[in-house]
C-alpha cells in the first residue's frame, strides 16, 4: 500500500496532536488499569516484565526502567504478586537477587483487556506505507529518548536547558 495522502502539518499542529495523544493514552491507562486492579505505575511495570519475556529483569532493572527507586520497585513488586501477576524467583547467578516473572493467567488478562485497541491500532498502521510507518517509528523511538533523557534531567533536579 502506498498509504493515503495526508494534509500538511505545522511543528505546532503535530505537538498539538501529540498531546492530545498523550491525554487520551493517560486516561485510557488509568482506565485499564483500574480494569485490572492495579494502579499505572504497576501496570507500567508489568508491561516491562512483559516486554522483557523469558529474558527475566531484576528488580534493579525494573527500577531504572520505571525511573524509580529499587524501595519503591519493592512495593511494586509486593502490590503486584499479592494481586496475582508476578512471581518472583532466585537468580540462578546471584541468589542475592530475584528476577521478576509474568503469571501467565495475568498475561492473559491483560492481553484481553488491551486485544480490542491493538486490534484497531493495527488497522490504523495498515493505512500507512512502509516508508510512513519507519518514519513513525523513528519518531516514537526519538521522542521515547528525549522523554527519557528529560526524565532523568528532572530526576537530577538540573536547573532547565536555555532553549
């Protein structure tokens, strides 16, 4: 597919849409996570468990993911084996450490709960060229950066860039 003519756009007009992006993606969180019993820090948290598969993250690397401190990962870790979507297991490696792993009936859950809207994400990305989509991916994989890099310059608490 060659993807569909799209209208022009000014750097304004696409930060607007982004933001209105942002705020739908925020509400629509809380939404699911609520759905799911869980508060959105611990339902980001489980999607990096997710994405991380059989390669199983520590509780470090879930911290520094999640941009929070390794106590505060402790309470997410406790919040989400009490509610039945982790399990946490020895490192083979280390047995000071625990790796962290999806239940999977918890997978399930939230696969179902989020199957309809990447369902009609899909459909949305079939409208697009395979040329459009590798410029979309490139901006979201950019913009994740400078969030994350800004993120962490707020965590420093470094007084704001001069623009």
């Amino acid at each position: 597919m060659d993807g569909t003519p799209r209208p022009p756009a000014t750097p304004g007009q696409a930060l607007s849409a982004m933001d209105h992006l942002i705020a739908a993606h925020l509400i629509g969180q809380q939404e699911l996570a609520r759905r799911l019993g869980l508060n959105v820090t611990d339902l980001t948290c489980f999607a990096f468990v997710l994405e991380a598969g059989e390669d199983l993250l520590t509780a470090g690397d879930l911290a520094a993911r999640a941009h929070v401190t390794t106590g505060a990962v402790t309470g997410i870790l406790n919040r989400l084996e009490r509610a039945g979507y982790v399990t946490r297991r020895p490192d083979p490696a280390d047995r000071r450490r625990v790796r962290v792993a999806a239940v999977p009936a918890a997978v399930t859950r939230v696969e179902a709960v989020y199957a309809g809207h990447y369902q009609r994400l899909t459909t949305l990305f079939a409208d697009y060229s395979p040329t459009e989509l590798a410029v979309i991916t490139d901006w979201f994989t950019r913009a994740t950066a400078l969030a994350h890099e800004y993120l962490e310059k707020l965590n420093r608490n470094d007084p704001e860039e001069e623009c």
